[in-house]
C-alpha cells in the first residue's frame, strides 16, 4: 500500500496495515513540503523577534516561565528528549512503533507544528529503512502529549536509544550509519514537537479498532458453528424481528448469521421436531449482543479517526503567525473511546463462554459431556471451558475504565490527565482474551460437529470447519490443547476465519 504524507487522509485500516508492513512505499507530496517548510518559517521567525514563546526559548511544564538564552536552545531540545525517555516496562510491539512512526510523519506533513522538513524526512526513511525505535510501554498519562514513548521514538532519530534494524537490535547510531542516515540536529521546538501528541495512543487505538472489527465479524461466524453443534433453532434470526428493533449493529449481525443458513443444514433438520421452544440467550440473543457491540466499534473508530487527522502538539503555529498554547495533546476522547470498546469487546467473550458452557454441558447440548466420548476416562473440554471462564473474569477487571482517574503531574501544573495509553493498553489486552475464548468456542463447536456425524453441516459452515480441521484435528481422546488454543486465536486475530 502506498500512501502520500501532505495528501492522503488517514484512517484506522490504513494505519493498520502500514503498521504491518515492512517496508511500505512512502512519499511527502510537494504540497506536503510547503507545508512542513512555511510553518517552519513561522518558528525561526518568531524566534528572531526576540519575544518569548512558550517551548521554543522556554523551559516546559512548571518551568514554562523560564527563559533560555539563544546559545543554549540546541541543548534545551536534546536535554527534553533525554530527559523524557524514561518510560519503563516491556517494549511495546514492533508494529506499534511503525504506526507511531507512521502517524508522526502524517501529522507533520499536516503542518502547525512548526518542525523542520529535514526531521519529517527522517522519519519517513526510518519507515523505508525499518528502524524502529524501542519503546517502552508504560509512562505515559495521555496529556501534554505522550510525552515518555514519544521521546523513546525521538531519541533514535537524534542516534541515541537502540533499534531494530531490519529485525536486529543495534545502537540507533549504527543503524543510521549502515542505513547511509545521518542523525538529526534538533532546531528551536523540534524536540518538543517531536514528544508532544497522543500518537502512542492513537496508534494502540487504531490497531485495537481493527483488531476488535475481526474479532466481532469472527464472533458472528463462531456462532453460528455453535448454533449448529447444539442443534438450535434459527428462527431468533429472522429480520421482522430485528426491523422493529432498527439497531444497525443487531440487523448485521442476524443478517451475517443467517447467511451462513441459506441453504439446508441436515443436523438442525434432524431436530427440527425435538420440542425445544427457545434457546438459551446466549444463542437466541446473538445478534442483540453482538451487534451492540458492533455499534460500539463504529462510534470508537469515528473517534480514532478524527484523531488521527488531527494536530495534537503545542504549542501550535498559525498562518497568520501567531504561536498558540493549547491542550490539544489531551487524550480524552481517546480514553472514552478506548474503555468503551475495551467494555463493549469484553461481552463478546461474555456471551461466548456462555456458549462454550452450553456446548460441553450434556443435559443442554445433548451431546456427550464435555465434548467428549468416555467421559470420566477423558475430560475433554472441561478445563478449555475453565479456561475461557478465567480469562471473562479477568476481562471484567481490565474493563474498569482508566479515564474516570486522573493524577496532577509536573508540580500541580497538569493537574487533570486522560490516562488514555493505560485505556488503550488495557484495550488491547482485552481483545487478545477474546482472541482466546473465541478460539476456545470454535474449537469446542467443530468437536460438538465431531460427535454429531454422520450428519454434517451445511456448506457454508462445512468449509469453516474444515479450515479448522485442516490444522486441528478432532479430540478422540485427551490431550494438551495449549497449543491448538494458540494457533487458532492468532489465526482469528489475523483475519484468517473472515478470509
């Protein structure tokens, strides 16, 4: 995928897939340029007028009152970025610190921040040469910018730090040099652009957004396997009901359901006459629950995307030439955005492991306990079943929002913060627990499928569950399933059962 800094708008998905991408094809158009070069004009000029502006002769934070002199402003700059890199905690992934690289050039070529076209540039070869800072993960509070992980990004680009280059650890001085790159002097109020912004949240926010779009179109699919490993009843999906409930989310998700029963499915025809009336929530209240979410996601991504095409550095420069101190590195509406779909991806696996429960209990399933034959000899997906109910429990914990706290920093003068990478952080943390239940739940509805034979699916779940049996045989007897569990979530997380 190519993308054109100064021009192309940004959104989730194609962060998303830049972020995966090494390299990709990147170029800063010439309208880009202009205007990454007349706002950098903006700063040397307000520099020569001998007044002072907040981060360009300044010192930051409480010390915003400090004057600097002239000869000390390159130092200023390189003592913010070594100063602020003190971010602890495990690095974050490799594909996160592509999407920041990626978003700080976009926001650049956008033009406020008054940074130099050579810096803009820099990152931009980073991208093309795969130099990628570490970061590490925690430090951040969402505002004034994030401000730790974002100097851990800079550091690399001035050639201090350490990298991955092409996937090997080196000094960001040596990766610079075998990349035939030159470190970058930092001019006045480079080195505080470099650190102010919410792009490690929205980075982690862009990703969580997709990442939760797969796993609740995944969601939808596994259901309906399960629906068919239970024998249940599809007349929860007809659209009368859910026309008279117009939710955009409930009609897709039935809709997405239903598709996958247009033609004839022999196992439910085989209890079409059993005397069930209903089936249990977590199956006749799919679409409801499901599409709740689905909402969720729609709203959550209309926020990261304005995000995303928005300047959040201070203080910001105008055309008129004026210099103004703002809070646009506050990351509100970002941690908002981030505990809410961190909530609303936490039902998803809710409801499944209601599902999974459903499937390896004999008396509602109708199948052998625990998806197993001789049961008591084996115990088949008894732990499977416990595992997903940990990691619903432990979802309920991170669900707790982050953005109803706040600490004063920087002595009482950022005395309210978003907490947005914490959000954002927990996010993702939760969408890989639903990786795991959904996994867990596709498992247990193609060994449910297993027992229900000779009858079979119909077609469209057919090429399903032979996609899954095709890596993951069924269970005749016990065995470890760590590992299946692995394979299958991360292939969800991809994309692969969407696919």
């Amino acid at each position: 995928m190519t993308f054109r800094f100064g021009e192309d708008r940004l959104d989730t998905r194609t962060l998303y897939v830049q972020s995966m991408e090494r390299p990709g094809s990147y170029s800063l158009t010439d309208n880009g340029k202009a205007r990454v070069k007349k706002f950098r004009d903006l700063v040397e000029a307000a520099l020569g007028s001998g007044k002072t502006f907040y981060g360009i002769n300044t010192g930051f934070g409480y010390l915003s009152d400090v004057r600097i002199e002239d000869s000390k402003l390159a130092r200023l700059q390189e003592n913010l970025i070594r100063s602020h890199a003190c971010g602890v905690g495990e690095n974050v992934d490799h594909e996160v610190v592509r999407a920041m690289l990626f978003l700080r050039a976009h926001t650049f070529s956008l033009g406020y921040s008054g940074i130099s076209l050579e810096c803009v540039e820099l990152i931009i070869a980073f991208l093309e040469h795969d130099i990628l800072p570490l970061v590490p993960s925690k430090g951040s509070v969402g505002a004034s910018g994030d401000l730790a992980p974002l100097a851990h990004l800079a550091l690399g680009l001035i050639g201090e730090g350490t990298v991955l280059h092409k996937g090997v650890k080196k000094t960001a001085a040596q990766a610079l040099a075998d990349s035939g790159l030159k470190a970058h002097v930092l001019g006045p109020k480079e080195g505080l652009s470099l650190i102010n912004g919410t792009h490690y949240m929205s980075s982690l926010a862009a990703i969580a957004v997709e990442e939760a779009k797969i796993l609740a179109v995944s969601a939808d699919i596994i259901s309906a396997l399960s629906l068919d490993a239970i024998r249940g009843t599809t007349k929860a999906l007809d659209p009368r009901i859910h026309a008279i409930r117009p939710h955009q989310g409930q009609a897709e998700s039935a809709e997405r359901i239903s598709s996958l029963f247009h033609t004839a499915d022999p196992i439910l025809e085989s209890h079409i006459d059993c005397g069930r009336v209903q089936d249990p929530y977590s199956f006749r209240c799919v679409p409801q629950v499901h599409g709740a979410t689905h909402d969720t996601i729609r709203f959550v991504k209309t926020t990261v995307d304005t995000e995303l095409n928005s300047v959040t550095d201070n203080p910001l420069c105008f055309e008129n030439g004026e210099i103004l101190s703002g809070g646009n590195f506050h990351g509100q509406p970002l941690a908002l955005a981030m505990d809410f779909l961190g909530i609303a991806m936490s039902e998803l696996a809710s409801i499944s492991e209601r599902r999974i429960e459903k499937l390896t209990n004999p008396n509602m399933s109708g199948l052998p306990a625990f998806l197993t034959r001789e049961s008591g000899l084996n115990s088949g997906y008894m732990i499977p079943h416990v595992v997903a109910a940990a990691l619903v429990s432990e979802n309920k914990v991170l669900s707790h929002p982050a953005s109803v706290d706040s600490i004063p920093t920087s002595a009482d003068k950022e005395d309210h913060v978003s907490m947005g990478p914490i959000a954002a952080n927990k996010c993702r943390r939760i969408l890989s627990n639903v990786s795991y239940v959904l996994a867990i739940e596709l498992l247990s509805a193609c060994q449910g499928l297993d027992l229900l034979q000779p009858l079979e699916p119909n077609p469209a779940l057919k090429v399903i569950y032979d996609k899954v049996r095709s890596s993951i045989p069924k269970m005749d007897s016990d065995r470890s399933l760590s590992e299946d569990i692995e394979r299958i979530s991360e292939w969800i997380l991809k994309g692969g059962l969407i696919e």
